[in-house]
C-alpha cells in the first residue's frame, strides 16, 4: 500500500483491499486542504476510476444509483489520500466532522443521500464507527467540474 503509515487504518484498508492513490494537485487557485487549529478542511474531491479518469455522468441520466455510489466511494477514496498528505499518519484523525456530497443530478432525481451513502460507508469502514460516523449535507447540483459525477468535501479533528 503506497504512501499509507501503518496502523490501525492502514490495517482496515489492507483488509478492505484499497490502495490509497498519490493525492491529487488542484487544477484551479486553490489548496487541496487547510489546518485549522484541529481542524483539517479537505477541499472538493471528484470521483476518478482505477485508471486516473474522472467518473462523469448525471444521476437521473447517464449513471444508476448503484454507479452514483461507487463514484460517490471514489470520492472518498480520494479524501483520504488528501488527509495522507495532509497528516503522513490517518491515526491522526481524530474524529470525521462532516462530509459534504454534491451530486449531479438532474432535477427530478432525488437519491441523492442514497449515492452519498457510497461515501459514508467507506469513510466509516476505514475510520470505524466511533472516528469515521459523521454529520453530511447531500444535495443535487446541475454539474460539476469535469462533468464530474460526484464530488465531496470533508471536515476532520485531528490529534496533534
């Protein structure tokens, strides 16, 4: 497993298979996270497959919830590589505040708490219950960057 410091998450990962990707640089005028005090902020992750290509399509659309999800899982996957960066340790977090989840979705469709679930029950199956259970806004938007399916932000505590 590149880039992940053993512990107790990088055990749950190893179990759970996942290979926690390089994180991702920007493509815009912004940073990919910020320390606050304890607070650690994970700007917008989107959703890329095993081979680095951004997940697209519309829920409603092109994309099933179960597909929605998967992106959705994608997502978090890449959170975690931006709190690798962030932290060298992810037993440093402390506690997973709130995911927010943006899904493109067309106005009628209205699953959208059901795809972010593909977020939270990963975060929650790598942080376990106690660390990884989290309050989360999931709502519908018309498009996102890239024609991106999903994308989810994040709020951590961390211990120092």
């Amino acid at each position: 497993m590149s880039g992940v410091a053993a512990g107790r998450v990088a055990a749950r990962l190893q179990r759970l298979g996942v290979t926690i990707p390089i994180a991702a640089a920007p493509k815009a005028n912004y940073v990919p996270y910020v320390c606050s005090g304890t607070q650690l902020h994970v700007s917008g992750q989107l959703p890329k497959s095993n081979e680095g290509e951004y997940i697209t399509g519309q829920l409603g659309v092109s994309l099933t919830v179960a597909e929605g999800q998967e992106a959705a899982r994608a997502c978090a996957i890449q959170v975690v590589s931006q709190l690798q960066a962030a932290l060298g340790d992810l037993d440093r977090v402390k506690r997973v505040v709130k995911l927010n989840v943006f899904v493109n979705s067309t106005p009628t469709f209205t699953h959208q708490s059901c795809v972010a679930n593909g977020a939270s029950d990963f975060i929650i199956s790598v942080f376990g219950e106690e660390v990884g259970r989290h309050a989360r806004c999931a709502v519908g938007v018309a498009q996102l960057p890239f024609g991106a399916a999903v994308e989810v932000d994040a709020c951590v505590e961390v211990a120092n």
